[in-house]
C-alpha cells in the first residue's frame, strides 16, 4: 500500500470502529474505490489495536473505578456493583474468544467477500433499528450474568465482516432494556478485552513473517486511528442520546446498497 492509502485507512478504522456502521464495510468499500488488494486481517486489527488505546484512554476513569472497585470487593468478599461489572464483561468475552479461535481460518478465508460484508452491514442494520426502538433505561450497571451472556453471543456474530462488533452489542442491549448511552458505554468496554486479544495474536503472526514493511505500516496505523478514534468516542457518546441510532441505520443501508453496487 501506498503512504496514502495507508492513512485513508487509519482515518477510515478510527472514524467507523466504535460507530454501529461496520469498519469493515468501509474498509472494504475503500480498497474497491481504489481498486486495492484487500489490505489483510493483520493490517486491520492493527488498526483496532489503535482504537483499543483511545478507549482505554478515554474510559479510564471507569476502569480505575472497576479494577479498585473488584480490588475491594474480592478483599472484602463481598461483590459490590464494579466486581459485578467486571465479571460480565468476562461473561460477555468468553463467547467470541471460543468461537473466534476455533472458526478464525474460516473468517479470514470465507467471510471477507463484500457480497458478504453488503449483507450483514444492510441486515444487521435493520436489527439496529428494531432495537432503537425498543431502547430502555438502564446502565450497564444494571445487566445480569445472563443478559451478559446473551450479548457475548450476539457479539461473536461481528466475526461476519460488515456485522459492526460495536452495532451488535449495542443492539444485543437496547433489546435487553439498556439506553443508548448504557448500550454503547458496555460496547466500549467489552472492546477492551476483544480487540486486545486478537490484535496481539495477529501482531505476533506478522512478527514470526518477519514482514518489517507490514509492521511499519501497521504502526502508522495505529496512531492515526488511535488518535481519530478518541475523538469520534466522545461525539458519539454525547450525541447518541440526542439523536438516536435511526441515521446509522440508514446510512448502513445505504452503504451496503452501494457495496452491493460495485458487486453487480
């Protein structure tokens, strides 16, 4: 990839990564635009290892609050509302940790098509709308174990490139009675460990290639993303609230109809 390229894609992860419109379906739709190779899942989690960083940046307030919070409780023996926090986030992980593992040659080999990558971005688009509507009122401090489950599941179906990890977990809440702002805010937690745990095997396949150029890239990559990511975190989390999720749904729609385009 050319220098260029490589920050349009940086710009790309970072403004789509933590927004319900599928960072995959724009990267995809780029490389069609351009008429690019596709860049590889190494590249991409790069990239995500990037965001990784702006939330964990922008998040660590809340993340103190839980380590000392599950510090306390633990030491104590008696659960309190951060304990309980952190033990549905690893709920919510173990789902898409099995399944990524086992099907990960599947997702790379298979489900990188854009006729694929189409599909998902316009249907699961539509199952965000469903859930907009039914948005409640609860935090993530509010979820139980098994509300916590049922989002890991849901969650690994953003294996299928185009699905938006961040759209399916938001959707997977609002269906579960949490607001916007609680949906999104448990979304951006439950990347912390996601993101970090497949960019690290990725990151270690390219480093055992011995592909410098590659690393290179990917270390571009992920400050330009790391640093676009931090500031679309904070809009959407002040936004989501005021204008509710119908204009991601529409701009999905539309986006895969357009990728659609460049199948036929």
């Amino acid at each position: 990839m050319s220098f260029s390229d490589v920050i349009w894609l940086s710009l790309i992860q970072g403004l789509t990564e933590f927004l319900p419109v599928s960072s995959s379906a724009h990267l995809v739709l780029f490389s069609q635009l351009k008429g690019l190779p596709d860049q590889g899942v190494g590249f991409d989690v790069a990239l995500h290892l990037g965001s990784l960083a702006a939330v964990v940046w922008y998040l660590r307030s809340q993340l103190f609050s839980m380590l000392s919070g599950c510090c306390d409780g633990l030491r104590r023996r008696q659960p309190n509302a951060q304990t309980r926090l952190g033990l549905h986030l690893l709920i919510a992980t173990l789902p898409v940790a099995l399944v990524g593992f086992v099907a990960r040659d599947v997702v790379e080999n298979n489900l990188r098509a854009v006729e694929v990558v189409a599909a998902a971005t316009i249907g699961f688009g539509l199952l965000l709308a469903v859930a907009d509507r039914r948005a409640g009122g609860r935090d993530e401090y509010s979820l139980t174990g098994w509300m916590a489950l049922a989002i890991g599941a849901a969650q690994v179906l953003a294996l299928i490139p185009g699905t938006s990890r961040s759209g399916i977990v938001i959707t997977a809440a609002l269906l579960l009675g949490l607001s916007r702002r609680g949906g999104a805010r448990f979304a951006f937690l439950l990347a912390i460990p996601v993101i970090a745990g497949a960019g690290l095997v990725k990151l270690f396949d390219l480093t055992a290639q011995g592909q410098p150029d590659r690393l290179a890239e990917a270390a571009l990559g992920l400050v330009i993303s790391a640093v676009v990511s931090w500031l679309t975190i904070g809009a959407f989390l002040s936004l989501v609230e005021k204008i509710g999720l119908l204009p991601f749904v529409v701009y999905r729609c539309l986006l895969g109809l357009w990728l659609l385009f460049f199948v036929l």
